[in-house]
C-alpha cells in the first residue's frame, strides 16, 4: 500500500507522517506527480489561508492532477475547505470539486473564534465505523454549512459539516492526526476502505 501525503507547503505534514507510520504505513510526502500517481491513497492537509494553499498548489502544477485523481483521497481541515468552491476567506476560487463555498463562522455570544478543542462528531458513514459519537479536534475559522455532501456533523454555535464525501474524495474538518485513538481508527478506516 502506497500513501502519499501531497505536500501543500502551509501544513505539518510531518505530524501526519508521523501518525500514519506508527499504524504500520510507509508514506511519502511529495508534490512530485510521477511520484504521487504511484498512490494507492492520497492525502491533503492544509494549515493557514485558502489563498496560500491555492496559490501553492498552482505554482507546483498540482491543481489539475487532484481534480482528476481517480485514488481515495482524505482532505485534512483547510485540504477539506479547497475540496468546495470557493472561500469566503479572501473571496478565493479554490478547487470545485464538490459545490458548497466556505464561510466564517458567525460571532456569537459565548463562542469564541477560532473553534478549538475537542468536539463530537455525528456519522453514520462507512469512514466513521465504531467512530460515531467519538470526540475529534478542531482548530478553525471557517466551515462548510451542511450540504449534500456531509457525512458527519458537529455543532459550534452551529451545525456545520465535521466531514464531506464524494465519489473517491473525503475531507474532514478536523484534525485526526492529533485526535488520539480516535484520529487513529478514522486514518486506518480510510486507508482500509
């Protein structure tokens, strides 16, 4: 089994890795395509801006090839936001694979921005099995509302969507490489799938 990680250039990709290995999985962090067509699962992880991770992927000629890909592939928080249309971070196009649009959260009494923290995830998904109910952390500012896509749901002064699925692309909002066990099962149910 080939993972590669897809190096945005605006992620801990190492924290990743690192979760990754310790279940037993080699990975390769690239941004290589010769490399990256050679996987059996793709993942991408993104930190930061939407602007920063679109404009990364476009210098190193990525775009096209994720869109395209044919491999599973888990977005991770931000690598979840670029999967919809468009962010309202900046008014940035991202990569409209799925047709939903990120938007801040909106201030609200009692909820401070960013979301961070552990929260509880709803799914019946075959990604979440023996996950729904678990507790999963967030670190974020934007979300997407939920649309015919999500998977899974958490509330933070709202429901948003804690996960997306279409066709061979998933995206979570949250991070399951600091998520514990939980975070654990959820990589090893995706490579699994």
């Amino acid at each position: 089994m080939k993972l590669y990680i897809i190096d945005t250039a605006c992620a801990n990709l190492a924290s990743l890795k690192f979760s990754l290995e310790r279940l037993g999985f080699k990975t390769e962090i690239s941004r290589d395509l010769k490399e990256l067509e050679k996987a059996d699962k793709l993942f991408l992880p993104g930190v930061g801006t939407a602007a920063t991770a679109m404009r990364n992927l476009n210098e190193f000629k990525l775009c096209e090839f994720i869109k395209n890909t044919q491999k599973p592939l888990l977005g991770i928080c931000l690598g979840l936001q670029i999967l919809g249309e468009l962010s309202e971070e900046l008014e940035q196009k991202t990569l409209g694979i799925m047709p939903f649009k990120t938007l801040k959260f909106e201030v609200k009494e009692d909820f401070s921005l960013p979301h961070m923290g552990w929260n509880e995830i709803e799914s019946e998904n075959e990604l979440f099995k023996g996950l729904n109910g678990a507790y999963f952390y967030f670190v974020h500012s934007y979300c997407v509302g939920l649309n015919d896509y999500t998977i899974a749901t958490c509330e933070y002064s709202k429901l948003f969507s804690a996960a997306v699925k279409k066709g061979n692309f998933y995206g979570v909002q949250f991070h399951p490489e600091r998520s514990g066990e939980a975070g654990e099962l959820l990589l090893k149910n995706f490579i699994l799938l």
